[in-house]
C-alpha cells in the first residue's frame, strides 16, 4: 500500500484526490491518497501531489510549513500542475519561492491573454493516444536542464516534463476524465517503495 498525499495548501486539491483514488482503482493498485497540510503529514507519504492554484501562496505556505525541506530531505517523489508545475522549476519571471526540484525555467502564465484557458489533444511522449489537455493560465518550460525529459510541447513551448522522481504538467490531467497521467505517477512512486 503506497500513501500518496495531496498538499492541501491551496488550489484544486479534491479533484486531484478523486482522479489519484480512480487511477490507483483501475490499476487495481493499493493506494492511500488523503489530504495533506503540514510537514509532518507530508514526511508520511510515498508520493505528494501539488495541484493547480496560484503558485505564489502555495509556495509561501510551502515554505511557512518547511515542506520545502521535508520533499528535499526524504526525496519524495512529486507530481505538480500547473502551479504546482511552476513551483516544481528552478527559475521563473516572478519573485516567489520555488521548490527547484526540476531544473527549468518556467514562465507563468505563459498562453498570454487570448489563451486564458483553453483544450488542446497533446500527443505526449509514450502515450499511444492523445490525452486532453485542459490549460488555464497555464505555464510552459522554455528551457530544460540536463536529465530532465521533454514529455511533450505545444510548438515550442514544453507542457510536461519528467526528472528523476518528479513530474510537471502545465494542464490539469484532474479535470479531465482521463487516468493515464495520475497512473503513470502511482506507478513511479510504486517504483521508489519497492
Ligand atoms: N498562473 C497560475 C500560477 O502561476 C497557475 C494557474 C493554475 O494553476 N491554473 O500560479
């Protein structure tokens, strides 16, 4: 049974919840997924799930909390979207904490004006089919470090990226009813207990 947590700081944190529980259930893998606030809480879990939100709170709560130290100490393996996409980056073009986990730079906001929210159907790195993307004044990666892997881009713009035991989505793979993101993370968290 893995124990993966969803950081209930701010943002879209039940949906996530729900879409962890159906991935885990169609896989038919043991997972406990619950609703996490403090360090402590989080130092439990095999896997955290940071959601979609407004990634300047959630980062500062992050830090208020030390959940920055705790996911760094115990190498916890991490999923962010969206926001949580923007505080998984190393670098951004606002003054905010971020975590740093994945080495890239992100720009928030990044669609512009006319693409506040938008659908598109992402033909992501081995993924047989398209999965869809839901963006909502989404971020993308405009430069990946070394070891990061570029699991998919509109144009040139990256929209989900994977290092290590992290992974970044810039849509929200928790709006839609589509599994295979929240599977692939319950299966790499699976991977780091074993
Ligand atoms: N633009 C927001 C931010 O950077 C993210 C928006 C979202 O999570 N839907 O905080």
């Amino acid at each position: 049974m893995v124990k993966i947590g969803i950081l209930n700081l701010q943002g879209d944190v039940s949906e996530h919840q729900t879409m962890t529980q159906q991935a885990a259930l169609k896989r038919g893998l043991e997972a406990e997924v619950l609703k996490v606030k403090t360090a402590t809480e989080v130092a439990a879990c095999d896997g955290i799930i940071i959601s979609g939100g407004e990634s300047t709170v959630i980062g500062r709560l992050i830090k208020e909390n030390g959940i920055d130290k705790v996911l760094k100490e115990k190498k916890i393996p991490v999923m962010g979207t969206c926001a949580g996409m923007v505080l998984l980056g190393r670098e951004t073009d606002f003054q905010q904490p971020l975590l740093g986990l994945i080495p890239m730079k992100v720009k928030r906001n990044g669609f512009g004006r006319q693409k506040l929210s938008f659908e598109a159907d992402l033909k992501l790195k081995s993924m047989e089919t398209q999965y869809p993307g839901v963006f909502i004044r989404a971020p993308f990666a405009y430069e990946v470090g070394e070891g990061a892997v570029v699991l998919g881009q509109i144009q040139d713009k990256i929209i989900a990226v994977a290092y290590k035991n992290y992974l970044a989505t810039a849509f929200h793979p928790e709006l839609t009813e589509d599994t295979r993101i929240h599977e692939y993370f319950i299966e790499e968290v699976l991977n780091c207990v074993e």
